[in-house]
C-alpha cells in the first residue's frame, strides 16, 4: 500500500496560506491545522491545559475554569522565557497528534498547516514543505485592510518569524499568492499532479 505523502504548509502571515487550504479542501484533500489541533488540545481537561496550568498556575483561568487564551498571550509575548517554556509543552504534543493522525490517514496526500514550521525545526518530519509567498508590500496590505492590524503592528509580528525570503530559500515548492485565486490553484493543482503521479 502507498504510503501517505505528508506536506508541511507554511509562510508568513497574510501571505494566504487561508486561500491554499480553501482550494486544498474543494479538492478534498486531508488537511490539518496546527492552530486547530493547539485550541483542541488547551480546551478544559485536555493534555495542553493541563500542561500549561500546571506550569503557570491557575491565573490564567478564567471563572468558568476555562484557560484564558488573551491572558496565555499576553504572558507569552511579555517574557521571552514563558514563551519559550509554553511552547516546549505545547509543541511535542501538537506533533503527537499529527503524527498519530497521519499514521492511521488512509488518503495519499496529507497537508499540513505549520505556520511557525521552521522556527520550530519540524522540516524533516515532511516529505516536502510548501512556502506560500507575496510581495511584501501586498502582504502589508492584506494584513492592514482584511486583518485590521496596524502596519507597525504588522511589522513587529514579521520580525518574530523567518523573513519570506528565508522560508522560501529553504521551501521544496513556493506557491506564489500575488495575484487572483484562479491564478493560485494552477499552480497548486500542477504541485499535486506532480505527486499523484510520482
């Protein structure tokens, strides 16, 4: 039996790794979000909340015993430290789940949405990562008008991850979001031509 081919999505904020994954699932391809699979896993009970409650204590609760994500972000983005200390619980878990969920996925193709994928050294757990990419100045844009965040804002954000640049020196394939959808999907559906028939 073929084995699953597994695909790391990437790319920087506003460069429309959203639009990929709407025509990925028009063509009902597996796809998994990585942001998904950290809100399932910090919900009340589960294996991140608990986690991160045991280490930061129960401030971040809120009065229902829900985990407070505002407060979760403000505390990451406040100390470096907290960050990083959150992150090595949360990481190996969202792997464990991808993992256990591409091992029992019976569809050839399996895509895989990892917006920090090289900051977090996950690379070699795929068989290829994909980059999707834009001019900056559009990038800006996007995140300025559809996502009404402040330009300054949106800069500081970019700073805490890979430049586009960087992320597409090291990507397999790099899908190209300038211009319209239809534009996009040809050459999406090219990349996955190329590997349901290889």
């Amino acid at each position: 039996m073929k084995q699953t081919k597994k695909i790391g999505l990437t790319g920087v904020m506003g460069a429309g790794k959203s639009s990929v994954i709407t025509l990925l699932k028009q063509q009902h391809i597996a796809v998994l979000d990585c942001d998904e699979i950290n809100q399932k896993l910090l919900r009340k009970g589960n294996r991140g909340y608990t986690a991160i409650t045991d280490a930061f204590s129960e401030q971040l609760l809120d009065h229902d015993g829900n985990l407070d994500k505002q407060k979760l972000s403000d505390l990451m983005f406040s100390d470096p430290k907290k960050k990083q200390c959150a992150e090595q619980l949360l990481h190996p878990l969202i792997q464990q789940e991808i993992k256990a969920y591409c091992e029992t996925c019976k569809d050839p193709l399996v895509v895989v949405e990892v917006p920090l994928l090289f900051e977090v050294r996950w690379e070699a757990f795929f068989d290829e990562v994909w980059v999707v990419s834009c001019d900056q100045e559009l990038l800006l844009e996007r995140l300025t008008k559809y996502r009404k965040v402040e330009r300054t804002e949106a800069l500081r954000r970019m700073k805490h991850q890979l430049s586009q640049e960087e992320k597409c020196a090291k990507a397999d394939v790099i899908l190209y979001n300038n211009d319209s959808m239809e534009l996009l999907n040809q050459q999406l559906q090219k990349e996955l031509r190329r590997i349901m028939e290889g």
